[in-house]
C-alpha cells in the first residue's frame, strides 16, 4: 500500500531543474517571477460525477486537469510559470495515478509549467490545481476592458464538446467514429496560451475571456463588467467538424451555449482586424469575427443575413 509521501515521490516529484527556487517538499513552494513582471494566480476543481464521469481514462483526466487552469491564463495573456495540485483519492491505486500523472505532466512540459507543490488525502476522487504565470504589467487581458466598438472574436471551434455530452447522454444520435472525435474536444481541450501571449503583447486586444461554461453566459461576464452590450452572428460561431455536419438548430444551440470548449473569446478594435489575424497566425490558431461590444446593454443574436433570431439561451451553471 502506498502512503502519502510514497505516492507523491513516486508519481508526482520530479528530478529535474525546474524555474521555482523551491518546489515539493517544504512546507511552501517560493517562486519569483521574472523583473518587473506580475503574476497572475488562477484555481479550478474537478469533481467526479460533476466535471467527469466516474471511471474517465486517468491520462485524458491529467491534460484536462491543467488545461482548464492553462485556458485561464491563456485568457489573461499570461505565460505559464508553476502549479500546484490538491488531490483526493479514494484508494491509492499505482495504475489510475501512472496514467493521470502522465497525462498532467505531458502537458505540463508542452508549456513549461512545473508542479511545485500541492496535498494528498483519502476521500472522493477531487482535483484541484492552483496555476502561476507572468506577463507585463497593464498587458493584462480583464474582463471589464471591451469597449464600445470592439469585434468579438472567437478561438478555434465551438460545441463539439457539449455534441459528445449529449452523446453521452442519448440526446443526440452519433455513430462511434463521430462521438470518439467529439469527445476528444471534451475530455482534452487545447489551452490557447501562445494564442493569449500574442494578444496580450502588443497588446492586440482589450478584453478577454476562455470559454468553459457556454460562450453566451461567459460573453455575459465581459458584457457586465465592462457595462456594455453586444451583437453575436449566431451563425458566424465556428462549429467543430462533427457538430458542423448536425441540423442548424442543434449548431445553433451548441456553438453558443454548449460549454467546455476552453476556447478564448476577446474583444479587439476594428483597426487591429490585421494584429488578431496575424496573432492566430503566429500562435497557429484559428480566429473568427463573431459580433461586436455596443453601447445598449444585454445580448442580442441576429443570424448571418442581419436578421434577429429570438433564442433561449443560457450558460451552464453549477449549482442549476
């Protein structure tokens, strides 16, 4: 049987030079970012049969661990520095934490982000990872900095995500080659953090936000912080390849309110329509023009002809 401290030197301490001045194995970690930089501080929990399903593959659950936590400071504009990772664990089973450790630490290295500290204990399987990066100060990307005028634009593509859920769930109908292809969406998102460092550098763009808990209530956050309205092309969202061959409807409802999708939605002038292409281009990530920040509050959605379509839609809530 392993104890705690077997457990995190065999799965979770590395022998490695790493970028804190002291990481596991004290009873704090200490860091210091670089010369006249700021950190930005960022947590998420996962918990089963809420955020996963009871028996989720343990690599797959690793990477969407800390891409959830990278997804923030990506929408920050921050560079990745260190985290930490509170775990609860029903048994200390040597199998299930080989494949979750090897997940965490596959993307962990992609982003030179090393695990500088955390805890263990015995209960219901609970992850909670506390992430640290750095970027210049004022280069942040708030959520209260959309202004009138703004496009919106969005990361990658949206709803295959929430496809797999609702294929998990029997809303929908899906053979097993498209489910396996959504679910791929759900179960190991892609942190746009070169996408947020572009855009935070210049900068390029004013406000931003990751997209984890449906773009229409997430796009509410920046709209209510920064006292503003907006205008969102329903059918402009970029769909991902398997929602993009379902009915109109169901893409409709999936692009905007689906939930997690960890892309970014952010907020630019019109003037910088070349900066945020050439942002994508750079970070090798797609970008689309969706909308734009208006002085009338609320959110409006028109489809692509201009027209006002009258839908019901709202973002995921945790305690609904």
């Amino acid at each position: 049987m392993l104890s705690e401290f077997d457990l995190i030197k065999q799965f979770f301490q590395r022998a490695r030079p790493g970028r804190a001045d002291l990481g596991i194995g004290d009873d704090c970690a200490l860091i210091t970012p670089a010369s006249g930089r700021q950190l930005a501080i960022s947590s998420d929990m996962l918990v089963e049969d809420r955020h996963f399903f009871k028996g989720a593959d343990p690599f797959m659950l690793g990477h969407k661990s800390l891409a959830v936590n990278l997804s923030d400071l990506a929408a920050m504009g921050a560079r990745p520095l260190g985290f930490t990772l509170a775990l609860a664990l029903p048994a200390a089973d040597p199998v299930w934490l080989e494949g979750f450790s090897r997940g965490l630490f596959a993307l962990a290295d992609a982003h030179d982000c090393e695990l500088i500290g955390g805890d263990t204990t015995k209960g219901p399987l609970n992850i909670c990872i506390t992430v640290f990066g750095e970027l210049a100060p004022g280069h942040a990307l708030r959520r209260d900095a959309a202004r009138v005028g703004d496009d919106i634009w969005i990361s990658g593509t949206l709803g295959d995500a929430r496809l797999a859920l609702a294929g998990y769930w029997k809303e929908v109908a899906l053979d097993d080659a498209d489910h396996a292809q959504a679910a791929l969406r759900m179960h190991m998102p892609t942190p746009r953090v070169a996408l947020g460092l572009a855009l935070a550098q210049q900068p390029v763009a004013h406000a931003a936000l990751d997209i984890s808990d449906g773009l229409v209530g997430d796009l509410g956050h920046i709209l209510a912080a920064s006292q503003a309205g907006a205008t969102l092309d329903v059918d402009a969202l970029p769909a991902g390849p398997v929602l993009a061959r379902q009915a109109l409807d169901l893409r409709r409802r999936f692009t905007a309110a689906g939930g997690d999708d960890y892309e970014l939605c952010f907020t630019a002038p019109i003037e910088q329509r070349e900066a945020v292409l050439e942002a994508g281009r750079v970070s090798g990530t797609t970008v689309t023009r969706v909308g734009r920040i208006e002085a009338e509050p609320g959110l409006r959605f028109v489809a692509t002809d201009g027209a006002p379509l009258d839908l019901k839609l709202s973002g995921w809530d945790h305690f609904s």
